[in-house]
C-alpha cells in the first residue's frame, strides 16, 4: 500500500512555464529473482501492475534488483533533461550477492545520474545496507525513512515520508529551474 500511495500522490505540473514535471513510474518486486511489474509509464498502469504483485519466496538479493532497475530506467529514459529518480524499499539485510554486491551496484546507478531514496520497509533493518545504497547526503536520501509503522495495532502507512521525499524531488527540478534561468 505505501507504493500505491506513494505513486498516487506524484502530480504532474508546470513551474514558471519553464519547467514541466511529467512523472512516469517503473516498478521491480524482488526477492532472489526479480519481477518487473511494470516498465516506466504512465501512473495508472504503474498502479494496475503494482496490484498484480504476488510473494516471490524469502531471500533479498539487493544487488541483482539495483542492476535491473538500473538497466530498466536507462532503457526508458530517452530525454537527456529527465531527473531520474528511484525509491528504494528493501529491510537492507542481504542474503547473496551474485551480481557484484550492492555498493558496485549502487554505485553503477548513481554514475547513470539515478538518484535513489532508500526507504526501510520495517523497523528492523541493516542501516549499513540501507546507506550503501542511498544517495550521498544520506540525510537527503535515506533520512528515517519508513514505509509502514507495525508498532501499533495495525499497520499505518508513513505518509509524511512519502511527501517528503516527493518533496526533495521536486525541489531537484526547481534547482535544475533555477541552474537554467541564471
């Protein structure tokens, strides 16, 4: 639900007429294997793809899911002007490596100009992980963020990390505005 919610939230928009935000989504469901439940579109189909989803089994290789989301988003991405961004939701904890490791594989993202916000899906996670897959400020792009507090009765959905990594985002694009007018 945090995805879903995440996806419905991102508006399309028009600053100063110089700038256009058109927000197109992809998504990759991992465990030990990779699932692409929908290529970069639009965030209808994004969301209908997102529903599709089924349990993948246990294991987390991090690694082979950043070299395929790295792969899918410079597939799609044929605008040079396009801020690539990625969120990441993952409990940071890995059981393999066999594509390289997460930092090599990070790394790769990040020299794509991919900037990825790692979001904890729990409580308990591996913050070395969670960092070594974050952008740098870590404070930007890792933060505390959380996709679902399950401290309580029920599971509550972290809305306020949803808008403020949206937050960030757009903020991107009024930095990149701003380098353009100057």
């Amino acid at each position: 639900m945090f995805t879903e919610r995440f996806a419905e939230r991102l508006e399309d928009a028009d600053y100063k007429d110089l700038v256009q935000i058109r927000w197109q989504l992809g998504g990759l469901h991992f465990s030990q294997t990779q699932q692409v439940f929908s290529r970069v579109q639009a965030k209808d189909a994004f969301i209908q793809g997102l529903r599709g989803i089924r349990y993948l089994g246990k294991g987390t290789y991090i690694d082979c899911a950043l070299a395929n989301m790295t792969q899918e988003i410079t597939r799609s991405s044929s605008d040079p002007r396009a801020l690539r961004f990625a969120v990441v939701i993952t409990d940071g904890h890995v059981t393999g490596n066999p594509c390289g490791g997460v930092k090599v594989t990070a790394e790769r993202a990040r020299d794509e100009g991919i900037r990825m916000f790692v979001v904890a899906a729990t409580k308990n996670v591996d913050e070395t992980g969670l960092r070594e897959i974050a952008n740098s400020p870590a404070n930007v792009y890792r933060k505390d963020f959380l996709a679902v507090d399950l401290s309580g009765n029920k599971p509550v959905i972290q809305l306020d990390t949803i808008d403020r990594i949206i937050k960030t985002m757009v903020t991107h694009t009024n930095t990149l505005l701003y380098s353009w007018t100057l």
